[in-house]
C-alpha cells in the first residue's frame, strides 16, 4: 500500500467529519508522524510502498479518527507558542486563545521589568507555566493542578524544554494556602456550564478530560470567584490576575471582580470575543 493509496482512503473516509482543508492539514500531520516524512518527502515517496507496521499504524489512526479522537491524542503532540508539548487525554490539548492569554501576561511582565513570582492554576498541561517560563526567564514560575495525571504530563513537558518550575497538586476549590506571595496569578480554569455540553464537538465532548471544561450551571464562576478571594491574600502589592474566560461570560465577571473588591477589563481574542480578563486590586480609600 502507498502513501497516495492510503491518502485516498482516508480522504474518502473521514470527508464527512472534516472540511477538506482541515483533513489534508491532519493527514499531513499524522502521516509524518507514522512515517517521519516531512511534507516534501511524503510527496516525493507518495508511491512507495509503505511496510505492514506503517499500514496497521495507519488503520488504527483512522479507526481513531473516525471515533472522533483529536489528531493530538493520537500522535500525542501538540504545538503552543511555536513549542511542541506532550498530550494524552488527562490533559486539554492547549487552544491558540490561550497563546493570546500568555501574550498579554508576557507583555505585562516585560513592561514592570523585575523578576516577578508568577502562579498558574489549572495548568493541565503546563503550557501557560511553561510558555511563561521560557519568554520570562528571570521570573520564578509555579504551576497548580488537581489532577495528578495532568501534574505528570506537565513536569514532562517541562522537562523537556528545560523550564524550571515548581509544581502543586492541589483542588484550588479547598484550598485556603499557597506557598508564597505572586505578581501574578494566571488562570484558563474549567468554564463551560455543563449544559452547553449537548452542542459540543464528539472530538472535545468525548475525549478531553470533563474535569478540565465543566463547571456546574449553577455555578459556572466558581473558579473566578474561588481565585479572586485567594488573590486578595495571595497577591503581591499591585499585583494582577489574569484569565482565560468563556466569550459570553465578560459582563457577569466584570460584575463578580467589581463586587469583589478588584478593577477588571477584559481582552477580546483575534475572533473579536471577549475571551480574557485582567483584574488587580482596588486601592484601599
Ligand atoms: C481548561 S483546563 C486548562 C489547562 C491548561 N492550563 C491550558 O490552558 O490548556 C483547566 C485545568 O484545571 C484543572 N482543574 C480542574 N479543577 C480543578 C481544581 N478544583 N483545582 C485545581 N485544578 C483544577 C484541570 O485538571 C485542567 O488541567
């Protein structure tokens, strides 16, 4: 079987769950993982014959993609602020608005110019921690999750791209202690209402861990609520908050961090939603 052959099938296949550009740009990516042929070699040995072990690799991917499993989980890679991280299904694969979020963070901490104490809660991967690690070396980095599996993919991650970090496992929920002080504290925290879960992508409902998108409907801003009185123990004098948030949710935490004692604005993300919130103390009259 050649590489043209498979292509064909896969196209054929997979064409009523993905639009085709997305489909050529996911087989591109998962025939140079199975083969380590870049895109200019999987056109130039497009009718080589592949070995059995490269075809069962690839039945065994469409069978997955077919149930709906994210190309990340299969390949078990992920790209976030041009850094290739590990993933498997305890942790959520990192989303370009979470990139915008690190942008902002990155950009704060370059203009106070001071090695500044940085916390991540909900680390799941460790992208933010580790993205802010490696553009913000001289800054000390913590990250925080409850799962212990996620902590694990985190640490490795770390470990590869030689970022120092120091890693909690802790339910933020319960929590009434850190460690120590921060500049900032840095948060893309589960947001999604439970409810919205019938209207979600199989590839998102199905297979990244519930733990790291669901709130209750009852309570959707917990998270916010919960770090927002942690912060007002926990952060340094004009230290700041920063959040990834869910696009129709920016009226009622403008409102949450207002009562809570904290100015906020909020960021839109390139799509022009709200998805970002910034918020940092009220001076004491
Ligand atoms: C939306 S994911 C964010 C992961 C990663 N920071 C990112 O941006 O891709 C939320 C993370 O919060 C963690 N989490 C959920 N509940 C938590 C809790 N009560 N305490 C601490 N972490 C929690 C999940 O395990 C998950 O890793």
């Amino acid at each position: 079987m050649t590489l043209l052959t498979l292509k064909q099938q896969f196209k054929t296949e997979l064409a009523d769950q993905y639009e085709n550009i997305e489909l050529s740009s996911l087989l591109s990516i998962l025939f140079e993982h199975i083969t380590g042929w870049n895109q200019i070699n999987q056109v130039v040995n497009k009718d080589e014959n592949l070995t059995q072990s490269n075809v069962d690799a690839f039945q065994n991917a469409l069978t997955a993609l077919k149930e709906g499993r994210p190309i990340q989980y299969i390949t078990g890679k992920a790209w976030f602020m041009g850094n290739e991280l590990m993933v498997n299904e305890n942790v959520l694969i990192p989303r370009p608005e979470t990139e915008e979020l690190v942008d902002w963070v990155t950009e704060y901490a370059t203009i106070i110019d001071k090695p500044l104490q940085i916390m991540d809660i909900g680390t799941g991967s460790g992208c933010i921690a580790i993205s802010l690690k490696l553009a913000l070396p001289n800054c000390m980095v913590a990250g925080l999750d409850i799962s212990e599996d996620a902590l694990e993919v985190a640490k490795e991650n770390a470990k590869q791209l030689n970022a120092e970090i120091s890693w909690m496992q802790e339910n933020i929920l319960d929590t009434t202690y850190l460690p120590n002080k921060f500049d900032i504290i840095v948060s893309n925290p589960p947001y999604i209402p439970f409810k919205e879960n019938v209207n979600m992508q199989v590839q998102v409902k199905n297979f990244e861990p519930s733990i790291a998108l669901f709130v209750t409907n009852e309570d959707p801003l917990i998270f916010y609520r919960t770090i927002a009185r942690l912060g007002k123990q926990y952060l340094n004098p004009n230290g700041q908050l920063f959040f990834e948030m869910h696009y129709d949710q920016g009226k009622a935490l403008l409102a949450l961090f207002d009562e809570m004692g904290y100015h906020a604005e909020l960021r839109m993300d390139m799509f022009g939603k709200d998805r970002m919130l910034r918020a940092s103390l009220k001076a004491r009259a």
